[in-house]
C-alpha cells in the first residue's frame, strides 16, 4: 500500500474498454476512480468498478461547461442519481448546495 489514505486513481483516457482493463489493477492500491465525466455514462465500466469496491469519484464537474445536460443543477443532479460517491467540481456552492437538497427531499420521504 502507497498510503494509509484513501487514494483516487483519476483517469484521463477515453476508451472505457481500455479504463475496464486497468480497474483490476487499480484495484489493488486505489480506494476509488476519478473517471472523465463521460465515463460515468458507460454502465458497464460503473458496475466492474463497482464490483471492484472501487468508490466512483467522475471529474470535474463545472457549471461553465457541461457535458451531459444545458443546466448546471441538471448536470450535478446526474451525477446524485447516479449515485457517485463524490466529485470533483470547480464549483462546489452549487455542488453542495443539489446535494444537500436532494438529501433532505430523500429524508422527507421516508
């Protein structure tokens, strides 16, 4: 082990066959991926690293630039459903503020 503390494995390639290959490698060091944005979108790389106990932590999320929707509450909100397990955001008012919503509106329907 490099470190007792949680370390995350960010990931710049695009290929998320290639991505698949590394996880199992990855797997033995890391606590958990920082993949792209986009490869938050392949289910087949999320459930292997999932399979992997390997935390999903997608980067980086801005409200400038999106990826996925045309509204930046939209784009964080995808990644709440989604259920990452964190983010990487240059923008964390806005990222803390979708979440903590959407974890009271969970609350208030139990």
């Amino acid at each position: 082990m490099l470190s007792d503390l949680p370390l995350v494995f960010l990931i710049k390639e695009d290929n998320p066959e290639t991505v698949m290959n590394w996880l199992y490698d990855v797997q033995k060091y890391a606590h958990a991926i920082g993949p792209k944005s986009q490869l938050v979108m392949h289910k087949p790389l999320v459930q292997l690293a999932q399979d992997l106990k390997l935390d999903i932590h997608p980067w980086y999320v801005r409200d400038d630039i999106l990826d996925h929707t045309d509204d930046p509450i939209k784009e964080n909100l995808l990644y709440f459903d989604l259920k990452m397990n964190g983010i990487f955001t240059e923008f964390p008012h806005l990222t803390v503020s979708v979440f903590n919503e959407q974890v009271k509106k969970s609350k208030s329907n139990k």
